[in-house]
C-alpha cells in the first residue's frame, strides 16, 4: 500500500473517531413534530395510538394526529371500541381534525354516535366519512353537521330515514356523496343538494318515496352521477320523482338507473361528456323508458362525448316513432353504444332476392363532418355484417380510422388479412381510410 493511501486510510479514521463539532447525528425523536404528525397520518389510528409507549416525547403526539379513523372492526367487543373512541377524542382536546372517518354499527348507541359526529364538527372538521349500519331504533345525525363552515367533503352511507334540519348552511361544501339513504323531507333535501359552493354530487342507491318533485339548483356543480337501485318487477306501485337538475356548469353527467324518476337536466351548454345506462327495463315500462330517455337525450344534446349501455338503445329503438328522430348531436365527438346486434333499426339489410342494396336513410350528419374513427368490438364478419360496414364507411366521408378490437376473439393474422381484404373491398366514402387492429 503505498504513502497516499495510508495516508488517506489514517484520516478517514481520525474523522470518524473524532467527529466534526458541526456534524449532527440524526434520530427520529428530532424531527419537528409536525412531520411526525404527517408520518403518523399515514398508519392506522390504532397504530398510531400504540406509538404513546415509544418516548415521553410520543405519549400524546397521537393526540393530535390530523386524520381520524375509527372503525368497529378490529374490536372483538363492543365496550372495547366505544371506550377507544372516547378516549381518542378526550385526550385530543380542541385540536382540530382534518378528516373524520367512522365506520361502525350502531346498534342501541345513537345518542352515542351522535355525539361523536359532534365533537368531530366542534374541531373544525374538513372532511367528514360516516358510513353506519345495524340501526336499532330512532337515529339522527347532529344538526350541527349541516351548518358546520369548515366542511369541504362529505360522504354519508346511512341505510336509514335522513332527518334533516329546517336550516341546511354549507358554505364550503364542495363534495357530497350519499349512499342508502332514504330522502324524507323536499325542502330540506333540496337545501342539502343545492350547497352554493358544491362542485360534485353523487347519489348512489337512496330511495326517493317520500318525494314527488326535487329540484338541485347547485350553481357550481360539475359532476353528477346518479346510481338507483334496480327496480323489482313485483314492485305495484314504484316510485316517481320528477328530478330537476341545474346543468349550467356541468361537465360530466353519469346515470345508471332504472329511470323510475324523471331526470331533467337543464341548461347543459357546458357539459363534456354524459354516460347513460338503463338498468331494468320491463316490458311494461318500455315506452315510458324510452320516452323518458329521448327526452334525456334532447336536453344535453350539446355534450361531447356520449356513452349509451346497449340496454339503453335497445329501450331506445323500441319505440319507431323516437328511433326514427332522435335528436341530433352537434358538438359530439365521440360515441359509445356498447355492444350492439349489427342488425339493429335504422340499417335495413337486404334479403338475397332484393335487386337492390342495403340502404342508410337518413344518414347521419356527423357522418360526413365529424366522424373519424370507429371502432368495433369482436367482431366476426359475414356477409350481412360486411353490407353493414359498407353503409357506414361509405357515408363516413371524413373517417381516419377503422379499429377492429379483437379483446375476446384473438384471432390468427391469417384472419386478420382476411378480414382487411374484404374490408379493403368495400366501397369507402374517405380517401384517408387506415384500418388497424387492437387487442386491448
């Protein structure tokens, strides 16, 4: 070893047995408490709380823990989860909470629970998840929760009559999701849906008996998905609301629904993009459904983007006399009807003793100005399919792509040259035809 690297050997050891009086040596216990705040965010609040036994220093940091999570099911018995949360919000004092998240049955303990939701909102609650179940007895949530200023995000999962105050006041209110609960009282209902700031609303799986007619007037609301139960056939006397929403910002709509209620968005001048999908459609209510849609269709008919369930259309094409003049699109730019029987209404396909061709009458407008690029979902040719695709492509004047999606098929690339040779046969309206394959 020569007299340079024993040299260097020497004073790496003299450093490190003789430290540098600026060096520190780092431990977790000096980090400032608010990054350990933030680290003790992210574990589970009973994690969190078993912390107390690490350091003086520990013992009640998880006191002040901004996100509180208490759920009834790491518990093996109910006294035991009962004492934990109250001693979790005792021991936190005024400290404010972020977001209060509980999940538990309620059993005989409304009062309790109730309760608890209080103490949540007197600390300034941003975010509030309360997702009950088991109800034995009267429940109410606390009055203050619907006047609370700091809230920003709520989420109710309730399987139980929401009683509501006469006075609903959520300033900040931007998102409120509601999951099986049963509307009682229109006054107050539209208050709760009709929050001034409120940008995201979704209703899943509530029921609307004790209503006729509802109107959500929220001036800021952006997106909207609406999910109702599917209704029971048996069912002798099913609901119906009469749903008035306001759309003047609304960019994205979603219903998937047995369309019991009469949903009527209006002013959609901003909407983006709608999904519509019928859940249950009995012979009986057919016509009502598909009248109900096609007036659905005419009041957001600025949309781009469009997504229809293959149930839809087919409620929609039942009936000749709104099949025939659906209302027009002239801002789409994309479409999705699902899967779809290629001989569907509107394409009449000719028998084989007919001199003449398939015809496409009227053909769509979009056709020749909008449509670029269509795509088709495992599809097996035969003959009738190709005078089909004949009939789209030759009115698609304006058509880039032809994407064949074989997600299900997965065909050999022999096949896959055949179907592009008789594809490539067909008469085609577009000049700059490119006709792929995806296996996504």
């Amino acid at each position: 070893m020569d007299e340079t690297a024993v040299a260097c050997k020497s004073e790496y050891r003299e450093l490190k047995e003789e430290p540098d009086g600026d060096a520190v040596a780092y431990n977790i216990d000096d980090l400032p408490e608010a990054i350990l705040e933030h680290i003790l965010s992210f574990v589970s609040m009973e994690d969190a709380v078993r912390t107390c036994v690490l350091s003086k220093k520990w013992q009640y940091l998880w006191t002040s823990r901004p996100n509180l999570e208490l759920s009834d099911w790491p518990f093996s018995r109910r006294e035991h989860f009962t004492n934990f949360v109250e001693r979790v919000l005792v021991l936190r004092g005024s400290a404010h909470i972020k977001r209060f998240d509980l999940s538990c049955d309620v059993l005989g303990d409304a009062s309790r629970v109730s309760l608890w939701v209080s103490a949540a909102v007197k600390r300034n609650v941003e975010e509030c998840f309360v997702d009950l179940s088991d109800i034995q007895g009267d429940f109410v949530l606390p009055y203050c929760l619907f006047t609370c200023a700091t809230l920003t995000h709520m989420e109710l999962s309730i399987p139980w009559e929401l009683t509501l105050p006469s006075r609903i006041h959520l300033p900040n209110l931007k998102v409120l999701h509601l999951m099986d609960i049963t509307f009682v009282d229109k006054h107050s209902t539209e208050q709760l849906l009709s929050s001034p700031v409120l940008e995201e609303l979704s209703i899943e799986d509530c029921t609307w008996d004790n209503l006729q007619t509802l109107t959500i007037g929220a001036p800021m609301l952006k997106f909207l998905i609406i999910h109702d139960e599917d209704f029971d056939c048996s069912s002798i006397d099913p609901y119906s609301c009469r749903v008035s929403i306001c759309g003047n910002n609304l960019k994205s709509i979603h219903f998937m629904s047995p369309f019991l209620n009469d949903y009527q968005v209006e002013n959609t001048c901003a909407l983006l993009e709608a999904h519509i999908s019928v859940t249950d459609c009995c012979p009986s209510r057919i016509e009502q459904l598909a009248y109900r849609l096609n007036k659905l269709l005419e009041m957001i008919c600025s949309v781009k983007k469009l997504e229809l369930s293959s149930r839809t259309f087919q409620v929609l094409s039942s009936t000749d006399e709104l099949y025939l003049h659906l209302p027009v699109f002239p801002n789409l730019k994309s479409l999705d009807v699902g899967r779809l029987d290629m001989k569907c209404q509107g394409i009449e396909l000719p028998s084989n003793d007919e001199e003449y061709g398939a015809t496409l009458d009227p053909a769509p407008p979009c056709f020749s100005s909008h449509l670029r690029q269509i795509e088709l979902f495992d599809l097996l040719l035969c003959e009738k399919k190709v005078c089909v695709l004949e009939l789209l492509l030759k009115h698609a004047t304006v058509l880039e792509i032809f994407m064949i999606c074989t997600r299900w098929l997965r065909p050999e690339q022999g096949d896959k040259e055949m179907f592009r040779k008789k594809l490539l046969e067909i008469h085609c309206g577009s000049k700059n035809l490119k006709i792929a394959f995806s296996d996504h």
